[in-house]
C-alpha cells in the first residue's frame, strides 16, 4: 500500500508544481500582480510542502475510493479528476477568494479555475495510470510466481 501511495502522490506532485510554478510566477504573473493579493516573496518551500501534504492525501483517497471502483481506467481517471478538481478548487478558489484582499474577485477566480482544470486534467489520468501500473505489475508478478508453483 505504500508503495501504491506513494506512486499517486509522484503523479500529482511532480505535475502539479511544475504547472504551479509556471502558471503562477511565469504564465499568469501579470494577472495575480494586478490583483495585488501575493507576496513579492513567494515562499516556494512552504508552496511545495503544501502540495506534498495533497499530494499524499489525495493518493491515499485514489486508492481509497478510486482504484478499484467500477469501470475502465479511463471512467476511474475521469471521475477522479472531477472529484479533485471539485475539492481543489472549493479550497484554492473559492476560500481564497472569500478570505484575501484582492482587486477583482472575478478575475481571481476567473485565473484559479482556468489553473484547476488544467491541473486535473493531467493529474487525474497521470493518477489512474500511475495505479494502473502498480497493480498491473503486482498482478503479473503473482501471476508468474503462481504459474512457477
């Protein structure tokens, strides 16, 4: 179990930053200066920690309700993907926008949810296809082991 955690959470860690990073401080930097809601100095550590915690917790929730659920692995991926996407954005947008200073509410939120689908749409297929493997490679390796007895 814990190896399978731990591949969900590579597959939504590794994406997730990398779009972060580009999306928030390279992308759409001009936007969020003009909502002049951020730091100057972004604190990347406390960003990537963040994103460490989700990203555990969101594969243990794969594995939980999603790994082994009805369906293709594409219907599991999808189904995932809009439940991350639904949770994500009700913590990064919506309680965000409710709580900062910002000019425009609406172009925050505009911004945070154009990043959230982008973000879902490639963590929940990288997920399902993370566990896909994992499971895959497990079941070959009893297979073998089996047809060896």
């Amino acid at each position: 179990m814990f190896k399978r955690i731990t591949i969900g959470a590579v597959a939504y860690l590794v994406p997730t930053f990398l779009l972060g990073f580009l999306w928030h401080l390279v992308w759409s930097e001009r936007y969020y200066d003009a909502l002049p809601m951020y730091r100057d100095d972004v604190i990347i550590p406390f960003g990537f920690l963040s994103m460490s915690v989700q990203a555990l917790l969101f594969a243990w929730i794969y594995a939980r309700a999603f790994a082994s659920g009805p369906g293709s692995l594409v219907d599991r991926a999808f189904r995932y993907a809009v439940f991350g996407a639904a949770l994500s954005w009700s913590f990064t947008t919506l309680a965000v926008a409710a709580k900062n200073v910002m000019s425009s509410v609406p172009t925050y939120v505009a911004i945070e949810t154009a990043f959230t689908l982008t973000q879902w749409l490639i963590v929940g297929p990288l997920t399902a296809i993370a566990f896909g493997m994992h499971d895959r490679r497990v079941s070959a390796g009893w297979a073998a082991r089996w047809l060896r007895s």
